[in-house]
C-alpha cells in the first residue's frame, strides 16, 4: 500500500506599531511576518513514513538594532521518518 500526501500552510501575522530610538530619531523596525510551508509524506512501507519539509519565513524583524543589518529571510529544509509500531 503506497500513500503519498502533502500540504501548504501561508501564515501572515501583522505587525505592531514598535518604534526605537536611534541617533535622536525613531525608526520602525518591525514589519508583518510571512511564513510559508510545504510538505509531503511518502509511506514507504505500511509501518514507516518519509516527510520532507521546506519553511520559508519572513520574520517580523526588519533589522539588527545594534548594527542597522537588515533581517533576510530564512529557509529551511527537514526532513521527518516516523516508524509506526
């Protein structure tokens, strides 16, 4: 028996008006959140299944306080095997 299934999840989380002082002025520094995420499980066998995973999240953070670096966006891959006993 093969089951193969999969989804997407879109998360959006809207910023909050934060502000911080720098240099005697006031810079936002936060902004709306993104996420995204995609899977797919593979039964490898009736009692063990293969998930891959990719996230791709956009955080909140708009930059590094201390520094003024922007915040990138981060992705990441995994990768689940559940044996079913």
């Amino acid at each position: 028996m093969r089951q193969v299934s999969g989804g997407l999840l879109l998360t959006i989380r809207r910023k909050e008006q934060r502000t911080t002082p720098r240099a005697g002025t006031t810079t936002e520094f936060v902004r709306d959140e993104y996420g995204f995420e995609a899977f797919y499980n593979f039964a490898i066998t009736p009692w063990m299944q293969l998930t891959p995973d990719i996230q791709v999240i956009r955080p909140a953070q708009k930059e590094i306080i201390a520094t003024g670096k922007e915040v990138g966006t981060a992705t990441v891959l995994g990768f689940r095997l559940q044996l079913v006993l």
